[in-house]
C-alpha cells in the first residue's frame, strides 16, 4: 500500500521505537521499482521508492517535463502498491535531491497532488513525504524553502511530512546547526519534520575506502538533541550508504537511523548486470540467431537485471532490521 503522508510518519516512529532502518532506493525505471518492490514483498520489509530530478525528467518518466514525470512516477507506482500482490507491502514515496529554479513548482505538485486518471476513480495522487536538496541554499534558504512549502500544504488543508538536511556532505553537522535548522521550522511550522539528515562522515557517491569518519555515536545523539528541539521522536535519515561496512550501517539502524538511502551502489548492482546480459548474449542479437527477437526485447536484459538485483536489495533490508516488519505495522495502522 502506498502510504499517505500521516502514515508514513507513523512508519519512522514505529521503526524508531523498534530500532530498524527502511531502505529508500532512488529508483530510476519502471523494472527498478517493480524489482524494490519485488524485494520488498520477498522479505516482508517496508520499502521507500524515492525520486529525485533526473528521475523525473529522465526518458522513463517525464522525458525533460518533471511534473509529467512526478504524476506518472505516482500514478504507476500507486497502482504497483494496491495491486493484490504488493498491497500489504508498506511503500513510501519520497522525493530526493530536488533542487535549482523548478524546487517549489515540483515539491509543491507532490505535497498538494497531481490529478489521478479518471479510469483509476480520479482523484490526486500525493508524495508520502518531501525533502529539499540543501547543497546549495543557506541555511536561511533552506528554512525558507521548507516553510514554504509547509504553509502551501497548511493552506491547502493536506498533511506534509518532510525530511530536512543540512550539507550531508561536509563532515559532521554540529548541534548549534542542528538547533538553528529544526529549531527555526518548528518555531514557524510545529510538527511537519519527520526525519532529520545531518553530516555523518559519510558522503553521497562511492568510496573505495569507506568512510572512516563515521560516527555511529552521532546518530545517537541527533535523536537526543531532536527530541529536546521538538518534544516528539524523530528518526534520522543517513544519506551516502553504499560506501559503508555492513556493521557500520547495522549499528546505524539500532542506534536511530530509520531511513536510509541508497542510490549509487543500487546503480552500480543493475549497470554491471545490464552490462553482463548484453556481452553474455551478444552472438543471439545478430538478426539471424533463432532467440534474437526474445533477446533483444526489454524484458530478456530486465528479467536478468532482476535475478541479480533483488536478492542484493533483500540483503540490505534484512540487514537494517527491516524484513519481517511490514505485516505487524500494516496491522498497526486504524482502519482508513
């Protein structure tokens, strides 16, 4: 199922409280967000697909149009989640690394809702929850823009859960920063931040050698310093992943990260694969081999993707403590 903003709150605190991460995969293909969700199903595990700006202008999705592309991006993936096979599989859609002039125009499209096809009963279909790039703003731009799109959502009468980072990429996020960011959305917008991003040592990309600057201790005292800030439970989110050690990320999730994203090796994992399928079967893609028509079609190079792909992506699950504890929250939501 495909949680709404409100639910997806209730996601992070129940894996809070229970001390598991969710993975959030940037998914960047209609096969990639069937094969999260595959993965998903497969391990019984809540699953965040999100997005960020190539995605949704890319060939697959908005061809250049990133609102086209946000609206489709919803509507196949909210069909995906109620589908029978996937429907008591908790999803999350997130939007990732929106940034540049079309920021407001794409985040507020997916806190207040792009129209629903007729054929499916009509209707908007809206983002679970929402985070600004902050690379490149200030720290008072980065306040800004999110109380921005607080008071848009406010006016509209629709919930908005956020994630809000600081520069993810500079180190470690000391708390005098960490008080300045959270503290000035909650004086402006009480209780619409969910998930807090700061410096953890880790950066976005690969590294050959880790990230020796991690610390585990960091995430432990961020949900300290948010409970004091906020009064209520707030899970933090580790950006930068796919170069850290599988102890690393496993004391990450016991410690109080609930959402972590993973992009980069994700890529990496179907880009070796695709690569593998076309050199493997390159003598069936000549015209005259009796198997070049099924080889060369989408679904031979997406099925062998797959295969390789979904059983890394239930590993990484498991080992953030998620498999297993999608049916015990779909039971723990009220009755809609």
């Amino acid at each position: 199922m495909l949680l709404n903003p409100l639910q997806a709150r209730a996601l992070f605190t129940d894996a809070l409280k229970r001390r598991y991460a969710v993975l959030a995969i940037n998914a960047d293909s209609h096969a990639a967000v069937t094969d999260c969700m595959e993965a998903a199903l497969q391990s019984r595990s809540p699953v965040i697909i999100e997005t960020s700006l190539w995605q949704l202008e890319g060939r697959a999705y908005g061809a250049g149009d990133a609102v086209l592309g946000l609206a489709r991006y919803l509507a196949e993936l909210a069909v995906l989640a109620s589908s029978p096979r996937y429907r008591e599989v908790p999803v999350v859609f997130h939007t990732d690394h929106i940034k540049g002039s079309k920021t407001i125009g794409i985040l507020t499209a997916a806190l207040l809702g792009v129209p629903m096809r007729l054929s499916m009963g009509g209707g908007l279909l809206r983002a679970s929850t929402v985070s600004l790039d902050a690379s490149r703003l200030s720290d008072e731009e980065n306040v800004d823009l999110l109380c921005s799109l607080a008071a848009s959502a406010a006016a509209a009468g629709v919930p908005a859960t956020f994630e809000m980072e600081s520069e993810v990429d500079e180190g470690h996020t000391p708390p005098e920063r960490t008080r300045k960011l959270i503290g000035a959305v909650e004086a402006r917008h009480p209780g619409v931040v969910w998930l807090w991003a700061p410096g953890l040592g880790t950066r976005h990309g690969l590294a050959a050698g880790g990230y020796p600057e991690f610390r585990v201790d960091l995430v432990e005292a961020n949900v300290r310093l948010l409970k004091e800030i906020t009064g209520r439970d707030v899970g933090v989110a580790l950006h930068g992943s796919s170069g850290l050690d599988e102890k690393s990320l496993a004391a990450a999730a016991g410690s109080g990260v609930v959402k972590v994203n993973w992009s980069s090796e994700s890529l990496l994992c179907r880009s070796t694969a695709a690569r593998d399928y076309y050199s493997e079967m390159a003598g069936q893609l000549e015209p005259a081999h009796p198997k070049w028509k099924a080889t060369a079609m989408d679904n031979g190079v997406q099925a062998y993707v797959c295969a390789r792909y979904v059983p890394k992506v239930v590993e990484r699950m498991t080992l953030l403590g998620g498999a297993g504890r999608a049916p015990d929250f779909i039971r723990s939501l009220p009755p809609e």
